[in-house]
C-alpha cells in the first residue's frame, strides 16, 4: 500500500525544498507556484485519480454479471494514466484492480503476462490484452 503513494510522497517532498529557494530570496509567490506544480504532479500519480478499486475476486464476479471489463493497474504507471485520462467518465464503468493492493489481481497479471506485472492489463470476455489502446477500450463498453 505504501509503494503506491511513494512517487506522490517524492514530488511533495522534492516540490518543498525547491520552492524552498525562492521562497528564501525573498520570491515567496514564484516558490508556492513551484510547490503548486509539484503538488500536482503528485495528486496525477497518486491512486486518487482512479477509479475506487476493487478486489480481483470481485471484479472477474462482476464482470462476468454486467460483461464490463476488468482492468488491472498500478499508481504511477504512465500507461494506466494514459487509459484512465483517455476514457475520461467512461473510466467509471469499468472494474478496476490495483494490483499493488490485491496480491489475487497481481497474480492473475502475472499469469497472463508470462511472470511480468506489465500494467495495465485489460481483460475483456475472459481474454487479457495488454495496454490496449482506450479508444478500443471505450468501443468495448
């Protein structure tokens, strides 16, 4: 759990002591717009930009009810940014799975991406596609 807010922790913490500097030159403004945009930076990586997550359990469950798809990912991974900005309100209907909480949803991307966690892994109908293009994925709800 802690992994996934480790990049958001470093952008604030990198974000202070560079906005550090101008703030002690007397710059006080130019310093909080770089924490501003560091501060950013850090809520775009973090899991708060996704989706609730469910379990990998429930999700297939769920799936396999309202025939959405099931979609694996990890905090800080470009990729699942990509597919998650991309969808846009869409992104809503699908299950998601983080795969650094749920050691089930870690497995089952490792089962079918030959041992490798490669994010995000969509699976659709009970087939897996890995990091498939959103507009694809959104043709798919």
């Amino acid at each position: 759990m802690m992994r996934a807010w480790l990049l958001p922790l470093l952008f604030v913490g990198c974000g202070s002591l560079v906005a550090a500097v101008p703030a002690v030159d007397g710059s006080v403004g130019a310093g909080v717009a770089v924490w501003l945009v560091f501060a950013l930076l850090a809520v775009v990586c973090s899991p708060l930009v996704f989706p609730r997550p469910v379990g990998a359990v429930e999700a297939r469950e769920r799936g396999a009810v309202d025939g959405r798809p099931v979609v694996y990912w990890r905090a800080g991974c470009k990729y699942c940014l990509r597919l998650r900005f991309r969808l846009g309100r869409d992104a809503r209907r699908l299950h998601w799975v983080d795969i650094w909480r749920d050691p089930a949803g870690a497995a089952a991307v490792r089962a079918v991406n030959g041992g490798a966690e490669t994010v995000p892994t969509v699976v659709v109908a009970g087939r897996p596609y890995v990091n498939p293009d959103p507009r694809w994925v959104r043709a798919q709800l």
